[in-house]
C-alpha cells in the first residue's frame, strides 16, 4: 500500500497547500518509519501469511503490534501532529495528525487481520484488518486509484498557488512538470510493489 500512502498525500495537497509536500508524504508513511525502527530492534517483525507464497505484493501478516496497534497510530499522529504545529500552527498540526492515522486507516483495509487494538496486543483484543491484499487485483486497483486521484488534486493545488505576473504559460510548464513526476514515481513504486520487486 505504499504508493497509496503517498497518493493520499498529494491529494493532502489540494485542502492544505501550504503544508509543504514532503512533510504530507512523510507523515503519510510515518507508522511505517517508525516500524523500521521497531523492526531492526526485533520488536515488530513481518512473517508471510502463506508459507507457499512466502514474497510478493501484501504477501506479509505484520506484527507491528506497537506502532500499527489502533492507540498506538493514535498516539503517535498526536505527537507528530504536535510537533508539526510548532512550524505550520495549529490547523497545519491537525492535518498533520489526520495525515499520519489515515496510514492506520488505509492499513486496516489492506491487511489480513495483524492489527490490535491496544499496544503489543494487551488483553489479547481481536486483530484487525479487512484482508483486500488476498485480492491482489482490487487492491491494486484502489492504490492506482490513490495515485491518480491524488496527483489530480496536487497539480489542481499547485496550479492555484500565487506565480509571477505574466509567466501563466511557463508556470502551468512547471506545475505539469512536477506533478508530472510525482505521479511517474508514484506509478513505479505501485508497479514495483505489485511485481515483488
Ligand atoms: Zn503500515
């Protein structure tokens, strides 16, 4: 779901456009970040969901019981967005934190059922997770949805923003340009994604 994550983000764009994109894609991906971290310390672990099919796209059930628990992505979107409010204010901080949880969300609806409630899985709560990455097809289907619909709102939000008087044409240039990209590099990473690459 990574391309997703990110095509959420460019799509962020359009109802915040001062936030800067690089802090929307990071905040997007945020639980994941920290999931590295977990991950290299042996807390939080991946293991495939069937043996026979050990790699591949949304192959993996994640026991990301800390950062990925629904308090857990909670806590953690409220402490980013805390700290982004020291730079982008107190609506910039909020958005930030939607941002950061809309990953647990969009999470919730890919993975087999790997996600808890409370952090570590206390009290044994059931674990949750819709499963659509046992329809590899559909969900890819959702995350491309993600990236176009994302990138069609961030160029709209980056052509809208103040430009030189007189440099309409080299401006519009320049916001294709780099939605442009956006969208390409976004593509790739769904592609590579979906291929196991
Ligand atoms: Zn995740």
């Amino acid at each position: 779901m990574i391309a997703g994550h990110y095509g959420l983000a460019a799509g962020v764009k359009n109802w915040a456009p001062r936030l800067p994109l690089w802090a929307l894609m990071l905040s997007t991906f945020f639980l994941d970040v920290v999931f590295i971290f977990m991950y290299v310390a042996g807390i939080e672990y991946i293991t495939p969901a069937d043996p026979a099919h050990p790699s591949g796209y949304g192959s993996g059930l994640i026991h990301a019981y800390y950062t990925h628990s629904l308090v857990g992505a909670l806590a953690i979107a409220a402490l980013v967005g805390w700290v982004a409010s020291r730079w982008w204010g107190r609506r910039g901080g909020i958005v930030i934190a939607a941002v950061v949880f809309s990953h647990w969300i969009l999470d919730l609806v890919v993975h087999r059922p790997d996600l808890p409630i409370l952090p570590g899985n206390a009290g044994n709560l059931p674990l949750l997770g819709f499963g659509l990455w046992e329809t590899p097809i559909l969900s890819a289907a959702i995350e491309l949805a993600l990236v176009l619909g994302g990138a069609w709102l961030y160029y709209r939000s980056a052509l809208r923003l103040p430009s030189p008087p007189n440099a309409s044409a080299s401006h519009r240039r320049n916001v294709l340009a780099a939605s442009g990209v956006t969208t390409a590099l976004l593509l790739l990473l769904l592609a590579s994604d979906v291929l196991g690459l």
